[in-house]
C-alpha cells in the first residue's frame, strides 16, 4: 500500500454546502496581499466549536478570491456569481488550527455536519510526478549533448509541423501553465509570447516535511521565475522560438505561466511542490483572466489519499470546465493503472507517454480515464541554467501533455477563425477519434492511440464544415406565410 500523500501540518481545506458560505470570511489573497485578519470563526456554531475543541484556536479564509468585484451600489451584495457559488470554488475555505496532534479526528467530526459539503487535510503535490523503477521519468540532471534529428522526431511523429503549416495560432488564445513557473529570459522563448504571470506559492520549512526549499517559496507575487526547470520544460514543448528547439506546438499562442510549485531538495536534486491550496488559487485566477487551454503537469495518486477523502481539484476543475476551459493533464508516472487528479478527473483530457516507436512508456499511468498518448521520452526542451540558454532531455507524462495542449491551442484558435465555439469535452473528442492507433494490442488503459497534430485539426475542420452545412440548410416543405 502507498503511503498517503504528505501534508502540511495543521492546515485542512473545509468545503461548505451551497448557501452556507457567511459573508465575512475574507479571501486568502486579501490576508497576504492587503492586510485583511483573517477569520477567527466560521459560523457561530457547531463548525467553530469543533475547530476548536479539536485544534485550540484557528485561523480561516476563502482559498479563492471572486472573478468580478464586489458591487459596492448594492449593499451586501454578493461578490461570486452562479457559477462560483455552483461550481464550490466560493465555498472552500482553508483552514489553520493551533494544534496538529488531532487532525485526523477533526476532519472526520467535520464531515459529520451538515453544513459541511467536504473535509480534507491539506496535502502537498510534486513534480515531476512519481518516477519509477522502469527507468526516468522526470529531468535529465547531467548537460546532454544537443541532437536536433532527436528533437525533431517526437514532432515529427505527431505531425506537429504539418498542423503548423495549416494554421500558425493566435496570440488571443493563451494557454495556462500551472507549473514550477518558467524563465521568461530563456533564450528559446520569445518574449512576445509571455503574458504576465504570477506566484500563487506560500510555503516555508514546517510545511514541506523537512525538505530544503530553495529560492522564493513564501507570499504571493507576480514573478513566476522558475527554480526547478519542470515549468520551463514544459513551456519549451508550448512556445519555443524555433531557433534553438523546434517550435513550440502552440504556434503563435500566448503562455501565461503561474508558479504554483515551488522549489525543494530532494535526493540531492530540485522538485516543485505546492499546496492544494497554492495550486487551485493559481488555477482559479489563470480561468478568470481568460485563458483558453490549461496544462497541468502534475498530480497526486487517489491510492495515497487517506479513505473516504475527498478528491483534490475538484472545484477548480468543475469550475473551469464550466467557464469554457479546456484542461490537459499529466496521466502519472507510476506505470500502474490507478488514477491520479487532476487527470482523472471528469471532462480533463489525462496524457500518457509513449516512445519513438509509438509504444506506451512502461514508467505511464493508465486507466480508463487516459483519453490518448503523446511523446514523453526523450524530449528535448527548454532546461535551466545558470545563464538561461539550456536545454534538456526529459521524460515523463509531464512533458506528454504539453503536446496535447498545444495541439488543444491551436485547434481553439482555428476554431476562433470560423466563429465556432469550441470547449474541452469537443477537444477530447477531436483528439481520440484523430489519434493514430497504438502498435501493439496489449494498451489497454493507455487512450484511443497517439496524439496526432494534423488530423485532429482535419478533424475540426470536417465538423465545422458539417454544421455549417446543417445550419444551411433550407426546411423541407415548410408553409408559406400567409
């Protein structure tokens, strides 16, 4: 049995039922940015009492600020709309007591009220995601040596150059990096594709279980810059400038990078980690400035949830999903068949990895919730170093999914091109029934096949230029008016 996930001592993540929610709690952001207390009680009644009796004292605030402002015209007007309140991202509220010694059994006493719609400690999420005995799954430390037949290849194998030549993307259609950030000097990235990001990630010592954290992992800021080199992988797959890599499968989409993983020490080499929390804050905001397509290259295993948890992102999701976003993510690299979320989640597009022969990566998650594969070894990508111009050669679902989300940004701004609308569950379609079939028959749990570019874009072409057609058509015999 997998141990549980770590999580951050004394802090638990409430989520209240539809119309529970008291007015005056304040949003995290105002507690760290503003200089708003935060609460010291809830509700006035059970809920508080619990809290404290359990955890001597506490301290609360929304995990999530509103989309729009408050509208001060109307007095005690509320400041999340329809689709907040439903979607349970204006409902969470974390949490942090006095006392850790009787967690457990507060959260348990907590899902026992019935204003209570969900309890969870607050665990703590990697990346890269869980390597594996079949080899590695996560950033090469050594400086390979650069080979750009190599780095062509994943590419090429998707037909990534032929979707570039058909439609080059749109700089209005911005692609959300939830990630350990990036360095926006990289020379392989073009500044021009850059939107502002931020750093949702609020970390220190205690909270990380011993780990050595490394660089800015305390308060919420606007400077993204990446200290591990995950995020900056990532974003070489979306956006590089063609000049040093191949260019990124995005095209002439915008990247808005939000550092919600911070650095840390661990067997001698960097991870990201971040909060629940510091995560679905950074998410929430990258929906509410209008972002089409969100990567998220990270994840935690259902199996190292404690029983009868409730499923981290969640909220987040339904809530972005609801806004239109479309959302790609990492399957996990645990090689087993098991789940990992956010991937599993309902309405996520979940990557694998296969190789250069198009076979699964033995280090891949599966599932029945993996929609299709994309290249995750031996990718070559924006790395970090010290004057910003490396570059790496990663494995892992993490850098599977990126193609996929390009290839979802660029379908989204073709989409644009034709006024058609175009949200994730269509995505998911397009790209399963476009995938070209894995070469072996033993890949069950591993998609519809692998990702390919060109036909997926076909793909969306063939189905707008059916409904056009529907649209166009005139009624039968419809009567005359009189």
């Amino acid at each position: 049995m997998n141990a549980f996930a770590p999580r951050v001592p004394r802090r638990l993540l409430v989520t209240l039922h539809l119309g529970e929610m008291p007015e005056h709690l304040p949003a995290w952001r105002a507690t760290t940015r503003h200089g708003v207390a935060p609460a010291e009680h809830v509700d006035g009644g059970i809920v508080d009492r619990l809290l404290r009796d359990y955890g001597g004292g506490f301290r609360c605030a929304r995990v999530h600020s509103a989309r729009a402002p408050r509208n001060t015209a109307v007095p005690g007007a509320r400041r999340f709309d329809n689709i907040e309140q439903l979607s349970g991202v204006a409902r969470v509220l974390r949490i942090e007591v006095q006392q850790d010694d009787s967690l457990h059994d507060l959260v348990q006493a907590l899902r026992q009220v019935p204003t209570v719609e969900s309890a969870l400690p607050e665990h703590l999420s990697f990346a890269p995601l869980h390597a594996t005995a079949f080899g590695p799954a996560a950033t090469q430390r050594t400086a390979p040596v650069y080979d750009a037949a190599e780095a062509w290849s994943p590419r090429e194998m998707i037909r990534l150059p032929q979707a570039l030549g058909y439609t080059r993307g749109d700089p209005a259609v911005i692609v959300g990096l939830v990630d350990t950030g990036v360095i926006a000097q990289h020379a392989a990235l073009p500044a021009a594709a850059m939107r502002r990001g931020f750093d949702t990630v609020d970390l220190d010592p205690a909270s990380v279980g011993g780990l050595g954290l490394v660089g800015d992992s305390h308060g919420r800021d606007e400077d993204p810059t990446d200290d591990v080199g995950h995020g900056t992988g990532c974003a070489g797959i979306l956006r590089a400038d063609g000049l040093d890599l191949p260019p990124g499968g995005a095209g002439l989409c915008s990247l808005l990078p939000v550092r919600v993983l911070g650095a840390a020490m661990s067997n001698e080499r960097r991870v990201g980690v971040g909060s629940i929390a510091n995560i679905d804050a950074g998410m929430k905001r990258l929906v509410d400035l209008g972002v089409k397509v969100i990567n998220m290259s990270f994840g935690t295993a259902e199996s190292q949830l404690p029983p009868g948890a409730a499923l981290p992102h969640l909220e987040v999701v339904k809530y972005a999903l609801a806004r239109g976003v479309i959302l790609v993510a990492a399957s996990g690299n645990s090689g087993l068949v098991e789940r990992y979320f956010p991937a599993a989640h309902a309405g996520v597009i979940a990557v694998g990895s296969v190789n250069m022969r198009g076979e699964p990566s033995r280090f891949s998650t599966r599932g029945e919730h993996v929609a299709l594969c994309a290249p995750g070894e031996g990718i070559w990508t924006c790395g970090l170093q010290e004057d910003g111009k490396g570059l790496q050669r990663a494995n892992g679902t993490s850098f599977a999914a990126p193609f996929v989300s390009a290839v979802c940004a660029l379908l989204a701004a073709r989409a644009n091109d034709r006024a058609w609308p175009l949200d994730g569950a269509q995505a998911r379609e397009l790209l399963m029934e476009s995938s070209h079939a894995h070469p072996r028959a033993d890949t069950v749990g591993s998609g519809a096949g692998v990702l390919d570019a060109w036909a997926a874009l076909r793909a969306l072409e063939a189905r707008m230029d059916a409904e056009d057609e529907s649209d166009d058509d005139a009624p039968g015999d419809a009567a005359a008016p009189p």
